[in-house]
C-alpha cells in the first residue's frame, strides 16, 4: 500500500473511461505506473493505472487506500 500511495496521481473526471485517451500524449515521466482519482457524483474512486507507455489505462485495478 505504501507503494501504491507513492506514485504520481492524477485526477479525473466521474465520466472518464479507463479507454478515453486522458493522459498526455508525450512520453515521459507521466507514462507508466501511477495512481488515478476518479472524482464526481460518487465518492473518490482510486485505481493504479500502468499505461506501457499509451496514452489510456492499459492495465488497472481498483482499490481503497488504507493505512498500513
């Protein structure tokens, strides 16, 4: 979990679909491993998002942050 709460983040918005193109097009720290806010109409959503370098979530998995 330490791990996970580590990466960069980034928030996005309630409608944003793990194939919408919303992370930046250039390569670069952004691309890889990070953690993703999904924030809106519901309560905060946190996933970790590897993109292997594209510009949409190319594999991810939800969780909820703990302490550890």
């Amino acid at each position: 979990m330490k791990v996970l709460m580590g990466l960069p983040m980034r928030m996005v918005g309630w409608d944003t679909s793990p194939m919408d193109y919303f992370l930046p097009e250039k390569s670069g720290p952004s691309h890889g491993e990070m953690l993703v806010q999904r924030v809106g109409e519901e309560d905060i959503q946190y996933f970790y998002v590897n993109t292997e370098g594209y510009t949409y979530a190319r594999y991810a998995f939800r969780f909820e942050p703990r302490s550890v």
